[in-house]
C-alpha cells in the first residue's frame, strides 16, 4: 500500500526565514542588552533582544509540525525509521559534530589552551557536544537531535493512541512544565534549556497541528473575506494575545534589568512559553499570508532564506564574532552604537547567507559541515536545468532549419 502523497507546502520555507531572523536579533542585540542599560534607546534594546526571541521555539515547532506532517499517515516500518535515522545522522548529527568541533577550537584560540594536555581537550569537547556548549547557539541542534531519537517512539504512540493525539498539547505542557518545575524545586540542572524536556509543548504541539492540519488548512489558506465567522474571531483572538503577552514579557524584563529587582522566575518563564507558543502559531498564519500577498522579489528571498536557515544558523556566530571585533574602531553615541548593532545583524545575515551558498554550490561535500544541501543548490538540478535549456535551444533551431 502506497502512502498519501501529502502536499507540498512553499510557505514553510517563509516560516523558516522569519524564524531565522528572529534568532539573528536576538544574538546581535545579546551584547546590547549589558553595554546600554543607561542609554536612552534601552528599551528599543530590550524589546529587539526579546520580541524577536520566538526562534528556537518556533524551529521546534515547526521541526515537529513537517516530521509529523510526512510521517504519520506512512506505514511505520523497519524500513522508514532506518531511513529516518540516517537522514538525520548524516544531515543533523554529522554537522553539529563537525561545527562544534570549528567553534571548540576557535574558543581554545581565545583562550590560549592549546598548550593543555590532548587528553583534558578532547574530554572538553565531548562534555560540550553532550551538552550542546561548544557555542551558545549549538543547543539548539542538541535539542533537535533528542527529539529524533524520540521521534520513532512517539509517532508509534501518536499513531496507536488516538487519545493523546487529541490531547497532545496540554499533555506537552504538563511535561514541559513538570521539568520546570522538579528542576527548580529539586534538580537545580543549570543548562536546563539543553534538554528537550524544556520544549516539549512546542514539540507536541507541531504534532497536533500536523495531525489535525485539515482544519488548520482551512484556516491559514482562507482570505480574510473567505473565513467563517469563529475563523475571523479566533484570528483576532490569537494575533492580539500574541502582541499583548510579547509586550507584557517584554517589559517585565526590561524592568528587571533596569532596576536589577526580579520576579520568581516561574513568571519569567511563564510569559515566555505563552509569548512563544503563540509566536509558532502566528509565523506558521504568517508565512500562508506571505505566501498569499508578497510580492515576488521578497518571496524569492525568503524562500532561499528559509532554505539554507540551517546553515546560516551554524554559522552565523562566526561572522558576529569578526564582526564585534570592529566595536572599539568607532566612537559611539547612542545613534551610531544601535547602528552598529544593528550592522552586526545584517552583516552576519549577508556574509553567512552568501557563504553557505558558495559553498553548497561549489564546495564537494559541503552537506557534511553544513547540513542537506537545498534541491534549488545542488549541482544535481542545476545540471538537469542545464539539460534543458540545451535540449529547448536545440528543439528551437530544428524548428527555425530548412
């Protein structure tokens, strides 16, 4: 029996594009957020370092939302999981090693450590790929491959259990939020953020939406003037909490960090799981509208964006990194530092999404640092455009002969 060939959704790769430029803010203004507490412009600080932190979460998010997508309506053999298991070995796992190891040694550099014994390195490198800590942002990848060793597991139980289909979303908060609570109350694990435990709400709710996405469908490829009324209702709804709990997650951060007087952090954390999982709602509504309504030029853009997101993840923080080096060139007034900051951003969204082109166009093997290599880049389907354009010419000048 042949799987349901599902259909092909573009307006993913926009998800992916406004979710990497959400992470992009947040690690350019990170510096901000410590250097300008006594500017005038902090808030504008504050509010880029936090409004834009849906990132991660929405990756999650979405990351659940496409593996459910394709999966679960698909026989669940020996077959598809080895299959699964070494797409992801090869694309996800391979290049977080690889990566760490660039950033592990760039960070011995810094330090002056290359003096140290080989044993107590690579002992260091292990505990930082096992922790996702070879560099800030790698906890992430850390996160994305415990939910695919969980992945197999949990579509068994989705598919077989009907009920927790239904009730995937308050069960993901129920655990999400049982870790929180047994780590703050008893384990006291500081990199609580590199364990997938923290995000299985994200991750249960993409399963959800995939699932039921018949409805959800109806809803996201709807005009305005197309939607039924609970649809028009519960749009308004969802799109004015995101804004009010962005601007309420937001200002309670910016008060603490102004007068250095904290609440429980249950409320820090609080405002951002509800911020957050809001966020993956809009962007997925967003990037339908996008889809719908940008004109072509920006689209074009996004959709290479989203496509090569993952590489520009893993790389960006070398560009930010180069590029702060160039922070005591320049007298800074409050004006000309937000600029520099917010060069920072671009530079490491320009430069990174310009080389990891290059480098899946032209560099052999380049998936092994980098990830899966975007259908629109691979040489295969540029040699195949080639081929065609060959064969059209040809056809046109056996057309015009005598």
């Amino acid at each position: 029996m042949n799987p349901i060939k599902k259909e092909r959704l573009p307006q993913l790769d926009f998800f992916r594009a406004i979710a990497i430029i959400g992470v992009l803010h947040v690690h350019s203004t990170s510096n901000a957020t410590i250097e300008a507490v006594n500017t005038s412009l902090y808030y504008v600080f504050n509010f880029l370092n936090l409004f834009f932190k849906y990132g991660t979460p929405s990756f999650i998010f979405l990351s659940s939302f496409v593996l459910f997508y394709n999966y679960y309506d698909r026989p669940l053999t020996g077959k598809l999981i080895g299959s699964f298991y070494k797409k992801r070995m090869l694309y996800i796992l391979l290049p977080y090693i690889l990566i760490s190891a660039l950033y592990f040694l760039y960070k011995l550099n810094n330090n002056d450590r290359f003096d140290e014994p080989i044993g107590v390195l690579l002992g260091d490198y292990v505990h930082a790929i096992f922790h996702g800590s070879a560099w800030t942002h790698l906890y992430f990848v850390f996160i994305s491959v415990q939910f695919y060793i969980l992945f197999p597991l949990m579509l068994a139980l989705l598919k077989s259990q009907r009920w927790i289909a239904r009730w995937a979303l308050p069960i993901g908060l129920a655990i999400q939020w049982g870790w929180v609570l047994w780590n703050k109350y008893d384990l006291h694990y500081a990199s609580k953020g590199s364990i997938a435990l923290s995000y299985f709400a994200y991750y249960l709710m993409g399963a959800f939406v995939a699932i039921y996405f018949k409805p959800f469908r109806s809803w996201v490829m709807s005009k305005w003037s197309e939607m039924r009324r609970i649809q028009k209702i519960s749009t308004i709804v969802l799109w004015a909490s995101w804004l009010i709990t962005g601007l309420i997650y937001v200002q309670i951060w910016y008060d603490a960090r102004l007068t250095n007087e904290w609440l429980d952090s249950l409320w820090y954390e609080f405002m951002w799981n509800i911020y957050t999982m809001l966020s993956s709602l809009v962007l997925f509504h967003s990037a339908f509208i996008l889809h719908r309504r940008a004109p072509a030029w920006l689209l074009a853009i996004l959709r290479r964006l989203g496509e090569i997101s993952f590489a520009v993840y893993l790389v960006h923080p070398f560009l930010l990194a180069f590029y702060r080096e160039t922070q005591d060139q320049f007298s800074m007034s409050t004006i000309t530092y937000f600029c520099w900051i917010y060069g920072g951003l671009i530079f490491a969204l320009v430069v990174s999404s310009i080389i990891v082109q290059i480098m899946f166009r032209r560099v052999p093997f380049s998936w092994v640092l980098l990830g899966s290599v975007p259908a629109s880049l691979s040489k295969k389907k540029r040699d195949n455009k080639d081929n065609t354009k060959r064969t059209r010419k040809t056809d046109a000048v056996q057309r015009t002969s005598p």
